[in-house]
C-alpha cells in the first residue's frame, strides 16, 4: 500500500482564499486586519520564517509590521514595545518569533502579549482556554494539523493518536485538541522507553521531535495517518521531516511530505487566527 499524500500547499491555497475573501470585507468596513511580527537579533532560520509570515499575510490583504530589532535590546524596551502594540487599533496580532535572544525571558514576552492578540496560541491564558475546552487562539501549528485530518475525513473520535513530542508549541495543544476531538491520546516523548510499542497501535501519529527518522516503517500500523511536524535538513542539506518518509509511505493510508505539508498549513493558520482576531475586535468597536 502506498500512502496518499496530504497537500498542505493545496489545503492552504483553499484556506487563504477564505482569508482574502474575509480581509476584503473587513477591509471595506475600515477595519483592515493587521499582523505585528518582531524579530530580535540574526537567526537565520527566523529570518526565513518572518519573511515567509509577512509575505503571506500581504498576498491575502492583511496588513503587516515587521520590526527588527538588534540582538542587544533589552527585555525592558522590548516589553514595552508589545504594550504599545496592545494598545494601538490598527494591530490585531501579534508575534514575537522564537527563539529570543537569551538575556530575554521569553516567558515574560508572551505574558505581556494581550490574549486577545496573541495569535500564535502561547500565551498561559491561551493554553489554559485550550485545555478547559473555552474559545481562544490555538497555536497554529497543531491547528494546522488538526484542519489536514478534517481535510481528509478523519474524525479523531474513538482513535488512538500517539504524538511524539511534548512542547508547549506543538506536542502539548496537539495533544489537546485531540483529546478535544475525542482521539484516546498518547504523549511519547524522550524518556518514552519503547516508542515503537505506542507507535504500532496508533491510527493517527504526530511526529513532532525536530530529530530525523524518528519514526520508520516498522513502527507504523498499516493504514495510519501520518502527520510530520519536523524541520530538519538530511546529509545532503535537504530539507526533511523527522519521519522516513520513503519507508513509512508504504505502510501508512496518508502521510505529510517534507516539504509542503505542515510548514504552510502554520502559517495558514496565523492568517486565520489574524483574520479572527480582527473580526472581534471589529464586532467589539461597532458593539
Ligand atoms: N519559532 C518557531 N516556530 C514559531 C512559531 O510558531 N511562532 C513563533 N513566534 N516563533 C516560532
């Protein structure tokens, strides 16, 4: 059995078209959505990542600021930039791109962000919204993940999903929002002792390690859906997730490739937390 492939490319082309069209409206109301992005210091990679974030947002209308910053600004000056940025009308989100330089505690960053803005999901009052059940921003990446099951007519209800993986960005609200769609959950992580015995009984397994290979053919039920999260680059500098993808498609029912998967479906989802944000913030200002 081959697996057939999720297409986050073509899943976020669908996605974005609903965006644009809800941009537009807003837009013509004078409530144009905007996107604040900060990026503190040089790290290559997050310099790929913003750039890839401003650039969606201007292709489906939303309004964007990106503010770079030096490696040596304060955690004073920065926390009292995203106070401005709370306050001003024509920002509804706001991301600080990770990781921070490391004499900021990235912790204290996000706790200053407002809930209401805070589009990447991570704030505390975010996560904990998540995990009683009540409306708020989900952290885009899992989110993403959760819109590729629907897209494909897989019900999490009454499966068993494994994922690998427990950050507070992926593993941990990935975990949530399936349990939140009734899936029995699994969290393996690096202590798990033998991940292939959870892996083997999973209908739906997450991959979200950053590691390659860390899930190979042998350890995958026949017919399973395969979502991978990972970022890594093989020995050729290729970029690849952190499953074996030539092995595990021939055993899995669907699978994410690396590239064109998940990496377009988080930024979809900024979008649409954005989109969100600024809806209620624009039902608020006419209420
Ligand atoms: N660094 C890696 N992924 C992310 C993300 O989704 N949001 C932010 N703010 N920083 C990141």
């Amino acid at each position: 059995m081959t697996a057939q492939l999720i297409d986050g490319i073509a899943l976020s082309r669908q996605l974005r078209a609903d965006v644009a069209a809800r941009a537009a409206a807003l837009a013509a109301r004078g409530h144009k959505p905007g996107l604040a992005v900060l990026l503190v210091g040089d790290d290559p990679a997050s310099q790929v990542y913003v750039r890839n974030k401003v650039r969606a947002c201007e292709e489906s209308g939303l309004h964007s600021l990106l503010e770079r910053h030096p490696a040596t600004l304060t955690e004073a000056a920065l926390l009292a930039r995203i106070e401005q940025l709370n306050a001003d009308p024509a920002i509804h989100g706001i991301l600080v791109q990770l990781p921070l330089p490391a004499h900021i505690d990235a912790h204290k960053v996000i706790e200053t962000i407002s809930p209401a803005k805070d589009v990447d999901g991570f704030h505390v009052a975010s996560a904990g919204a998540l995990m009683v059940g009540q409306p708020g921003f989900r952290p885009c990446t899992p989110y993403g993940c959760m819109k590729m099951l629907e897209s494909i007519g897989c019900d999490p209800r009454g499966k068993h999903a494994v994922v690998i993986g427990r950050s507070n960005i992926v593993g941990k609200p990935m975990a949530m929002l399936l349990l939140q769609a009734s899936a029995t959950v699994t969290i393996c992580h690096s202590a798990t002792p033998d991940l292939a015995a959870f892996t083997r009984q999973a209908d739906i397994v997450v991959a979200a390690v950053g590691k390659r290979n860390v899930l190979t053919a042998e350890m995958v039920k026949p017919g399973a859906v395969v979502i991978d999260v990972g970022m890594n680059r093989d020995d050729a500098g290729k970029l690849c997730g952190d499953v074996d993808f030539t092995g595990v498609r021939e055993v899995a029912g669907w699978i994410t490739p690396v590239p064109g998967g998940v990496g377009p479906m988080t930024i979809t989802m900024l979008l649409v937390n954005t989109i969100e944000a600024a809806e209620r913030a624009a039902a608020g200002a006419a209420g």
